[in-house]
C-alpha cells in the first residue's frame, strides 16, 4: 500500500464521519451481530475506552502505511487477544467488519477505488501479522 491508498482511506473515514458522525458504535454492532461471544469480552469496558483503542489501531495501521510499528502490534495483539480467548480468524474478521461498516455508512462516497484501498489495506495489515 502507498501514501496515496492511505489517503483514500483517510477521505473515505472522512466521508463516513461527516455523513453519521462516530462510526465506532456500529462498527461494534455489527461485530457483536456476527460474533455475539465477542460481546462478553468487552464486559469491564464500560466507557468504551477499549473500543476506542481497537478502532485507533486499526485506523492508523490503515492510515500510516509506512509506519515502523504496524505489523508489530498487530502481531503482538493478535498474541495477546488469543489470551482473551479471540481466535485468529476473529482477530482478523475485526477488520473487515470496520470495512463492511465503513462501506455501509458511507453510501455513494464508497468507490471502487475505495474498496480497493481498504483491502489492499487490511490484506497487507492481516498478511504481515501473520
């Protein structure tokens, strides 16, 4: 992924978040519609402060293509939320689901080349995580 996919990225989110404002609570509906399990690990994250942090990751991991730590810590969650009881193709669905809502929410503003930054994105994040 180059800068200019990063861009496109950071322009669709923009166009998500000027259509409905915070995505995050749909994002997370639409994680607990499809893995309802997911639900009870989020038990103690009471002000949403986790949730923040997930979507953070996986924004800026998205958003900063050439940055030194991204396959890192994605490496390194995906150790530490099989702790929690996350299997890997949980772990990895999380990303797509935040596409899939991303998609949804944004309508027309959603092109092509939209979606195909967003999963060049998550396959390379997903891929060097691995």
């Amino acid at each position: 992924m180059d800068q200019s996919e990063a861009d496109i990225i950071a322009g669709s989110l923009e166009a998500v978040v000027a259509r409905v404002g915070d995505p995050a609570g749909q994002i997370f509906e639409r994680l607990f519609a499809e893995i309802p399990q997911a639900r009870e690990r989020f038990a103690r994250d009471v002000g949403g402060s986790i949730r923040g942090e997930m979507l953070a990751m996986v924004f800026d991991c998205l958003m900063d293509p050439g940055g030194p730590y991204q396959a890192n810590i994605v490496r390194t969650e995906r150790v530490n939320h099989d702790g929690f009881g996350t299997p890997a193709e949980e772990f990895d669905r999380f990303f797509w689901i935040v596409r899939d809502t991303c998609q949804e929410l944004a309508g027309p503003d959603w092109t092509p080349e939209v979606a195909r930054a967003w999963t060049a994105g998550i396959e390379r994040i997903v891929g060097a995580s691995r």
